[in-house]
C-alpha cells in the first residue's frame, strides 16, 4: 500500500469519503499530506466527518480537484482521530508540505479556534 499512500500525498487534495450510519457516503475534499504508511488529513474538531469517523472510521479516499471531483481510483481505509500531540505534529506535516500558504491558513485557525479547535485524521488504506 506505500505506492497508493504516495499517491494519494502527492496531490493537493484528498476527498475523504466517510459514512453515516445509515451508510449514506458523505464526500469531503481536504488537505492531505503523509506521515509514515499513514494519510493525515486536517478538520474542524466539531466537524461532522469527525463524528462519523468516531462512529466507524470506515472511509474511501481519491485524489481529487479543489471541488471535490475525483481524479482516481478510490481506495478503501480506516480513519482515527489524532490526540492533541498526534494533531499537532499533523498540522506541522501538513505546514511542511503547503508552505507559506499552510502555515498563514492553519495560524489563523489555531489563533481563532484554540489548539483544540481542530484535529488531524489519520488514515490507513486497507489492502
């Protein structure tokens, strides 16, 4: 699975798929960046794919543009929810990888909601 979680990390944006209880997808366009043989991707904390994650963790993922239209094949993986130290070494992959632009956007949101406002998700691929 390293070639698919290489894959996935290059592009700009990753759309997360997670899934209500009733099974209902619920596609999400999001930064992506890698850490080790896992995705990690960055949220509001009170967003609703963090609660679905913490209901199954079951999701989809594909690259895909700014508006969340595929651009290949979907990959099936689990998802858990990062603790303040896992989140935290996210958001600075993260700021890594998209720069002056990560660094400006994921400040601001730690400056306006607290470090505890947002979370990472990291995310598995299944085989």
């Amino acid at each position: 699975m390293a070639s698919e979680v290489e894959r996935l990390s290059r592009g700009n944006y990753l759309l997360v798929t997670t899934f209500r209880r009733d099974g209902t997808p619920v596609p999400t366009p999001v930064w992506v960046g890698r850490d080790g043989e896992e995705l990690i991707v960055w949220t509001q904390a009170k967003a609703g794919k963090v609660k679905r994650v913490r209901n199954t963790g079951t999701v989809e993922v594909a690259e895909c543009d700014l508006r969340g239209k595929p651009r290949g094949a979907t990959v099936k993986g689990h998802a858990r929810i990062l603790d303040a130290d896992g989140s935290e070494r996210g958001r600075t992959v993260l700021k890594r990888k998209y720069g002056v632009t990560g660094r400006v956007v994921i400040g601001a949101s730690v400056l306006r909601r607290g470090r505890t406002g947002t979370v990472c998700l990291a995310i598995e691929l299944s085989e």
